[in-house]
C-alpha cells in the first residue's frame, strides 16, 4: 500500500480501484462583479493502485499536464453560460 486513498479502501474490507475518476474546481481569476459563478470545473482520472508512490506521482503529472491543455473546462463554461441565457 502507497496511498492514503488505497490504504483507506483496503482497510474497509473493499477491492482497490486502479483509478478513481473524480471532479474538482478551479477557481477563474478576475472575477466580475455580475456573474456567480466563475470557475472551471475538471474531471480527472487519478491513479490509486500502483507499483510505488513515485509510480503514482509522475501519472498524476502526466494527468495535470494533460488537463492544463485540454478545452474541456473553457467548453463546461460556454455551456453554463448558454444554459443561463435561455
């Protein structure tokens, strides 16, 4: 076990993910004063179960640097804000 999240779920009696999708928030800088909400919302796929932490480490890099080019939360707010004008 390398994990805080793999030892917690092996503790609990339950069998170990290789990965764990989940979503997280990023708040958008320069906030105007008219909107409430204004941040980008991400999806990732996180490694749980592997070899060694430093195993673990550089998929999770892998995984930011991926995200840090990707479109995806820049569409999620076109959406939001087309949803909130009709």
């Amino acid at each position: 076990m390398f994990g805080a999240i793999e030892t917690a779920i092996e503790v609990s009696g339950q069998s170990v993910p290789h990965t764990l999708v989940s979503a997280f928030v990023l708040p958008r800088p320069n906030h105007p004063e008219w909107k409430n909400i204004h941040l980008a919302m991400i999806f990732g796929e996180w490694p749980i179960k592997s070899y060694s932490s430093v195993d673990r480490m550089l998929k999770i890099q892998k995984n930011f640097e991926s995200l840090s080019t990707s479109t995806a939360a820049s569409m999620y707010m076109v959406v939001i804000c087309v949803a909130s004008i009709l």
